[in-house]
C-alpha cells in the first residue's frame, strides 16, 4: 500500500446524540457515537476509498480507547492518531430539532485535542498534495498555534489547503475573536467550505454567488457554499486549477440526524477535486454523500462507500 496524498488534522471526540427531538434539558438517554468534523472527513475519504493520513490527538481513557479502536476499524493509519497521557477526551452532547437540525454542547476545557502540537506532521509535508483542516482547534492553545502552522507550512510546500470554519460559538469568546482567527489562517487557505452562518460568524456578508465571491477575496481560490436543502454553489478565482461557477440543488431525502452532514459533503468534495474532477461533479459527489449520511444516525457511523453513493445518485439523476 503506498503511502495517503491526503492529510486530515483535527478534533476527534465523542457525540451524544439524543433518543428524541428537544432541548437538553428535556433528553434523559443519549447514545454514544464517534464524531469530531475532521474525524468524520478523515473517515469519510476512508470510507470513499481515499484513506488519507490523521493527525489528532485523544485522552487516554476509556473514550479515547473506543475512537482510536474506531479510526483503526476504517483503515485510517495510527501514525498520527495521538494519545495525550495527562489529559481527557472531548465530548460533545447534541440536542435536534423536529427537522433534525442540532445543537452542541462541548465538554473540552483542556482536552487532547487543545493540546495538539506545533511541527508534528511537518515530515509528511512532502509527499501529500492535499491538506484539510477544521475551525474547532483554533479555539485554544497550544493546537490554535499548531493549525496556523500546519496551514502556513502546507502552503510553502505547494499543498492545497482545505479549510471548514465550523463555527461554534460556545467554544469561543465572542464572535470577534472567531472573526479574527478565521481572518488569520484564510490567507493559507485554497479550498474553503463553509456555510452562510460559518461566514457570518466570521464577518464575511453576502448571499449566494456574491459571498462565495467575498470569501475568496480573504485568500481562497475557491469556496464551496453548502446551502442545507438547497444543495451547494462554488465559485473558483483565475487562481483555481478548475474554472468559473457551479450549482447543484441537492437531493432531497427525508433526514433522521443531520449530525456530520457537512462533513460528508466535505469528503466527497476533496475527493472529487483531488482526483482531478470539476466543480460541478465535486458538488453533485458532495452532495450525494451528505443525503445520504442524513438518513442514518450518528455522522461517523454514517458515512456511506462509493458504490452505495453511486447507487443513490443513479436513483434520482
């Protein structure tokens, strides 16, 4: 087996997701599943056939136990899947709405994954063309530092760099500071995917094609705008190595936990774009995985092979 192209680097924690609709305060029985979004890209190009390397960082308790045991069942390398003796393993508990949209509530206050270290993964620089990164670990330090670097350092070596700012209010103190950190790392970035309240959270305004096109103007060549329902749109500068502008509507699905869908676009699109295709098949690939990933529960757990995202797609095109 030769060696990933891919590099994902990020949060891996553990989701609780609940056995009904409703606040927190109304859920008595959670169930327990794997997640962290670049946990669930890493996986999801795993699943899709591209396995890529992961950089992360788990407590060493019983948690951390479960999810390494579980990226090592996906076939994702444990060279860089790190255990942090002296710290625990982040939990995330996640309440949905009758439309199965959700809400976090983070247990992180010095876990493993905010204490990711600066030049671990510099080595691999070389022989991978691709890195994604997440927003989650710039909320603290020492692995907001870490992050920065990883996306300076793969820029200089002719990488392109992926970024999701995910954004999370609770996990920062005040929107200002998500502004400026996003503003700090987007000049590094070539592919940023993100939604319209990912932007607005980082202060970038506009609609549709038009905020694309304003989020490009903050470094990226290309932004992937992932619109729920409606699907996706992208927009690529004269930079790109793909041209011009590109829609696709979505496929409607009825969707019982929409936990990881985002991420599952992600992966779909990286792999799509990585192996060569245009915008317009990444968005279509994208957004077939996610669909697809939304009719199941739990976002790791969920993520569908190639074949069952072309089986969905020969469906419904």
């Amino acid at each position: 087996m030769t060696d990933p192209d891919i590099l994902v680097a990020g949060e891996t924690l553990v989701d609780f997701l609940p056995e009904h609709p409703g606040s927190l305060r109304e859920v008595e029985t959670f169930t327990r599943r794997p997640g962290g979004a670049p946990a669930n890209v890493a996986v999801g190009l795993a699943v899709l056939e591209e396995v890529p390397w992961f950089w992360t960082r788990v407590g060493s308790d019983p948690f951390g136990d479960d999810l390494v045991e579980t990226l090592v069942e996906y076939g994702l390398p444990e060279r860089f899947v790190e255990r942090d003796p002296e710290a625990k393993t982040t939990l995330a508990f996640v309440s949905h709405d009758e439309t199965a949209d959700r809400q976090f509530s983070f247990y992180r206050d010095g876990t493993a994954d905010t204490r990711m270290e600066s030049g671990t993964v510099d080595d691999l620089l070389r022989g991978v063309s691709w890195v994604h990164l997440g927003g989650v670990t710039l909320a603290s330090e020492p692995s907001r530092a870490a992050t920065l670097d990883l996306a300076e350092r793969a820029s200089e070596h002719g990488c392109t760099v992926s970024f999701d700012p995910n954004a999370r209010p609770e996990l920062w103190n005040g929107r200002t500071e998500f502004e400026r950190q996003v503003g700090e790392i987007l000049p590094h970035v070539d592919v940023l995917k993100a939604t319209p309240e990912d932007l607005a959270e980082a202060g970038i305004d506009g609609e549709g094609v038009a905020l694309a096109r304003a989020a490009c103007e903050r470094g990226p060549h290309t932004t992937l705008l992932t619109l729920g329902g409606e699907g996706a749109l992208a927009v690529a500068t004269a930079d790109a190595p793909w041209t011009g502008e590109a829609t696709h509507p979505g496929y409607p699905v009825e969707p019982v936990d929409t936990t990881g869908a985002g991420d599952a676009f992600t992966a779909g699109a990286i792999a799509a774009l990585s192996g060569g295709e245009d915008l317009e098949e990444a968005l279509s690939f994208g957004n077939a995985v996610a669909a697809t990933t939304t009719t199941a529960e739990g976002a790791m757990t969920a993520l569908p092979d190639r074949e069952r995202v072309e089986r969905f797609r020969a469906e419904r095109e």
